[in-house]
C-alpha cells in the first residue's frame, strides 16, 4: 500500500519555508481544547517551533502531503534528565 504522505527533516531552508504552515498546524491541532500547555498567540507558538527546531534539527520531522506540512514532532537526542539521565 502506498502511501501520499512523507515524513521528512526538513533543511534550515525548508524549515524557514515551511514555518508559517507549521504555526496553522500546531495552532489548528489544539483549537478547541483547553489545554493549559498549548500556546495561544501565533507569535509564542513560532518562537516555541523555532526553539524546537533549533534544540535538534535532525531530530524535528515533517509530515508532508503534497508537499505541504501536515504535521511535525520533535525530538532531542543529546537530552539528559537528572531523575532519568
């Protein structure tokens, strides 16, 4: 079975490209639920992508359809947690 999606990670050029749809992501993920973790403004959801992007961008995927971003997450591989390690 094929599929029409692609999961990618995204290059600083296709990030900075991609950013704008990224925020409509996001903000359309949690619209409707009252989560105290979500982000409001569009400003503070960009700057929280950004800073997602930046902790690991090897780590931070894309999934496109189309080309077109229809979800993302992120991951950090060097973190490191006193409880956890």
């Amino acid at each position: 079975m094929e599929s029409d999606t692609d999961i990618v990670t995204p290059s600083p050029e296709e990030f900075r490209a991609w950013l704008d749809a990224l925020v409509d992501v996001y903000y359309q993920a949690y619209q409707g639920l009252l989560s105290r973790y979500a982000y409001r403004h569009r400003g503070d959801i960009r700057r929280y992508i950004k800073w997602l992007y930046r902790t690991d961008p090897r780590g931070f995927l894309v999934a496109l359809r189309s080309r077109q971003p229809v979800g993302f997450m992120a991951t950090c591989r060097h973190w490191w947690d006193r409880v956890h390690g």
